[in-house]
C-alpha cells in the first residue's frame, strides 16, 4: 500500500505541478491502492478555509484507507526514530514526521512525499520511499 503524504495531498487539492502531485494523480487512475493517517488526514484539513471545499475534501478523504498510529508504541517509535535521525547528523523539523514514518514502517507502507524530513529518515531507518520513473 503507498501511504500518501500532507505534502502530496497539498499539490493535489491545490493543482500545484509537481512530479509527486502526477504521480499520486496515476495511482489514482491506476486504482493502486492508496492510504493515508489519521495525522494527514488532520493536516490537510486543517488548512482549508473555505467550508464547502472542506466538506468536499473531507469525504473524498473518508472513502480512503486510514491507518491509525497504535496507543504509545508508534509515539515511542516515532521519538526512536527522531533520536536515530538526530544521532546520525539529521534533525527532524516536525514530529509529525516522524509519527507519519513510524506508522508507515509499521503499517509495511510505501511512502509517497515531497518533504525533504522523509528522505533524511530514510537514510536512517527503514522506511520505504516510493519512486517512480
């Protein structure tokens, strides 16, 4: 399953060109499934202001496949995580990040972003970055 990034779904609702918005755009077409966090799920939503463009984007988001950090072991593996990256020479802007890899790595998912934070936790740990050519 590709596990969706707030970066990604960002382009995509907001027809920004980027190479992460075509590809999520042929997932979608491709019928590839597809998955986001309750945490994306939150930051995308989050940041729409218009009432009717949230309800609209609101229920596309709820037909997906929504995977859910597990009680206190995914924020222990997401501090872990945090603390790898740190001790290697990488400091993590955001916390969602890491809360966002540790449930991807757990969960077996791909993860598909545009947000530099995911490739330098990639160099760390095991978290699977989707690329295509």
């Amino acid at each position: 399953m590709i596990l969706v990034d707030t970066s990604v779904w960002i382009d995509f609702f907001n027809g920004i060109d980027s190479k992460e918005k075509n590809q999520l755009r042929q997932l979608i077409i491709n019928h590839n499934p597809i998955c986001l966090t309750d945490l994306i799920l939150t930051e995308i939503l989050q940041g729409i202001s218009n009432d009717h463009q949230y309800k609209q984007v609101r229920d596309i988001l709820l037909q997906m496949n929504i995977i859910h950090a597990s009680p206190v072991k995914t924020y222990l593996h997401a501090a872990d995580i945090y603390r790898i990256c740190r001790s290697k020479g990488f400091t993590i802007r955001k916390t969602n990040d890491c809360l966002i890899a540790a449930v991807a790595i757990e969960s077996d998912c791909i993860l598909l972003h545009r947000d530099r934070d995911f490739s330098s936790i990639s160099q760390c740990v095991d978290l699977k970055l989707f690329y295509s050519d």
